[in-house]
C-alpha cells in the first residue's frame, strides 16, 4: 500500500537510527508507503542495512559512544536542520517521528508539520528523579543542565505544530498533563503478514529492550526458580552484561541479542506465549505482534498495555505492583493448552492494529492539513480539494 505522495516533498524526521524497536518499525512503515527521504540524527548500517536507501537519506552522522554527549550532538544537528531552509524548509509536508528531531521544527517552514509522538521525553517529565538516580554522581549535573535547555524548546517546538499526534490514549494523556496539547491518536501498525502463527514449542519469549524501565531483569529472575521452563530474551540494550551475568550458566535461559524483523517474527511464531513488563509503557507494539502470531501475553496492567491485551483473553495481566512470585503464577498457568485457546481471540485483537489501518489514518490526516493550510501560496496542496 502507498500513500499519495506526488509532489515527492515529504521528510520524515527521527531521532536516530540504533536499534531495531517499536519507533523504528513505524519510521520504516512510513518511509516505505510514503515514498519519502528520512533525516536521522545517525543511523547504524549493522542494524538497518540498506532499508533506507542512500538517496532518501539524511543522515546527520551525531553518533557518540557517551550518552549525554551523543543527546546533546543530535540536539544541535536538529537544531541546525531547523535553521537551514534548504533542508527541511524545502519539504512541503514534515513527520517528525522523534522527541529530540522536533528542535528541527520552524514557524518559518512553509507547508505542514506534524509530530508523531511516541512519548514525551521521559526523563523531563514523569520519571526524571528515577533517570537521574540511575546516573552516576558525576553526570547529574549533565544532565540536569541538558533538560533545562531542552525542555522549553521541546515544548515550544510541539505547540508549534500543525498537528500532534499520540500512538496511545497513554501518550495522549501525558502530551495534555505536561506540555498542555491535545492530541489525536493513531495506534502504530503491526505487519500481520510477517508476525503470524507458526508453530507452538516450550518456549516464553521477551522481546523488551534491556533496560531498566523495561524490568526484564524481574523475568529473568523468575525463571531462574524454574529450571522447567524456558525463556529467550529476543533483544539487548544497556543491561545486556549484568542480565547475562544474572542468568549465568542457567540451561533454560538463552540470550540472542537483537534480530532482524523476520527473525524475530520466527521467534515469536513459535513461542507459547510472550512475557512484557515494562513500566507504564507508551504503547507497546511488542504484545500486538505477540498477538498477530497467535500467542498470548503476560503483561503488566498499566499504560498502554491496557489499550492492547484483554486480561484473560488475549493474555494475563499482572498488577502494577507485581511481584517474582506473581511472574512464575502466571508462567506456570500459561499452559500450552491455555496458550493455545487464546490463540483465536489474539489474531483478531491484533487485527486492530494493522499497518493499511495506520496508513489509512496518517494519509487522511496529511490530505486534510493540506486542505488547511492551502490558503499559504507556497503549499503545494493549492487547489486539492
């Protein structure tokens, strides 16, 4: 399915490019349908390949092994991207995909913006005290100063926008308590035809990035009490060592860091069921294809978890407040025969989400703000109707 796109003027504008998670898959969905060039703060070739080809691409190579200073590069290139008409002045249409690739936002840029917000940046807003405990002493104040830069700029940039819209009534809220823009929701899509059933084998699968918002280091645990069951954790991130340090030599854990999408398509096939715990969660693509494959989910009934898995129908949700003991419940109780009894009502809540619904919604959308602002005489929408 490709969206309309004939004047070729569209830029989608994301933070950068380093792994292959639920943000990723939706800039990669766009790009592909919309037919657009991207700008990237940088882009990681071992994990993205050729995906999106060298003529579309904008890469503003602000890479850095240091996290604050690796921030802070991407916040000045999108900063200077912002400055310069001729390049995303020149786009008639801008998606920015991205918290940090909104400081390329201007008033001055003729045609339309619009703001795909995944979250606002988590570390300005509701768990900026648990951020800055994780940090060492010395790059607290980093980063202390890094937010009072950005968060004006941020939210100026956001309000600023032609439209803002959020991938879940979760963001949605959390765009109108701490920025103060009402926004619309357009779930993010979930390619059915590659995440589907495949099979049943005796494994659970998390598919979370190793972080600690992410709290894979709980399932991890949990299954370290059950030598009878077999987790595969499909990712990795900045706990990776200490996860594997954790799990040590145990028989019934296996790490296979991150997978290319028909990878852990095939993982995620074959699986029992899915387990997803993170903390109050923004969408959450991971439990949608979890369900496109058949399978059910073991999730954590807060933020958009909520929006996506039907405790005791799609999966089981844990209470926010869970415990290990409440990890190894839940994995006991998810029998292959349990499992495989909620596999109907998976794919048709999976169905849902689907990526021509996604599509559907964002070309309508960019249709009608190009109906809105083709009153400006540089709109390359005059006259469409």
């Amino acid at each position: 399915m490709k969206l309309h796109n004939t004047d070729k003027k569209i830029l989608l504008l994301y933070d950068f490019l380093a792994v292959r998670g639920g943000a990723e898959r939706v800039l990669l969905t766009l790009y592909q349908a919309l037919d657009a060039h991207v700008c990237v703060g940088f882009v990681s070739r071992d994990s993205f390949g050729d995906e999106i080809s060298a003529r579309d691409l904008i890469d503003l190579k602000a890479q850095s092994r240091f996290g604050p200073v690796k921030i802070a590069r991407v916040l000045g290139a999108f900063s200077r991207v912002g400055k310069n008409r001729k390049t995303a002045g020149s786009y008639t249409t801008r998606i920015y995909a991205g918290s940090y690739s909104v400081l390329a936002f201007s008033r001055d840029h003729p045609g339309q913006s619009i703001y795909y917000c995944h979250t606002p940046p988590r570390f300005m807003y509701d768990l900026r005290e648990m951020y800055m405990g994780q940090l060492p002493f010395w790059q607290r104040p980093l980063v202390a100063g890094l937010r009072r830069w950005l968060l004006p700029r941020y939210e100026a940039a956001v309000k600023g926008m032609d439209c803002v819209v959020a991938n879940s009534e979760n963001v949605r809220r959390r765009l109108k308590r701490y920025v103060g823009v009402d926004a619309r929701v357009i779930h993010p899509p979930v390619d059915t035809r590659m995440f589907r059933w495949l099979g049943q084998k005796d494994y659970f699968l998390s598919t979370a990035r190793l972080e600690p918002l992410k709290r894979v280091d709980r399932i991890v645990l949990a299954f370290l009490d059950m030598p009878d069951q077999h987790l595969v954790v499909a990712s990795g991130g900045s706990d990776e060592e200490l996860l594997r340090t954790m799990a040590g030599d145990a028989p019934n854990i296996r790490f296979t860091g991150w997978q290319r999408d028909i990878e852990l398509a095939t993982l995620t096939g074959n699986a029992r069921a899915t387990i997803y715990l993170p903390l109050d969660e923004d969408f959450g693509m991971s439990p949608v294809e979890s369900m496109a494959a058949g399978k059910p989910v073991i999730g954590v009934a807060e933020g958009g978890i909520l929006e996506t898995v039907v405790d005791g129908k799609t999966g089981v949700l844990l209470h926010p407040d869970f415990t290990i003991e409440d990890i190894r419940d839940a994995v006991k109780e998810m029998t292959a025969s349990r499992a495989l009894s909620m596999r109907p009502a998976c794919e048709a809540r999976a169905s849902m989400f689907t990526r021509e619904r996604f599509l559907d919604s964002m070309e309508k959308l960019i249709l009608r703000l190009g109906c809105k602002v083709s009153d400006r005489p540089d709109s390359c929408f005059q006259g469409r109707e």
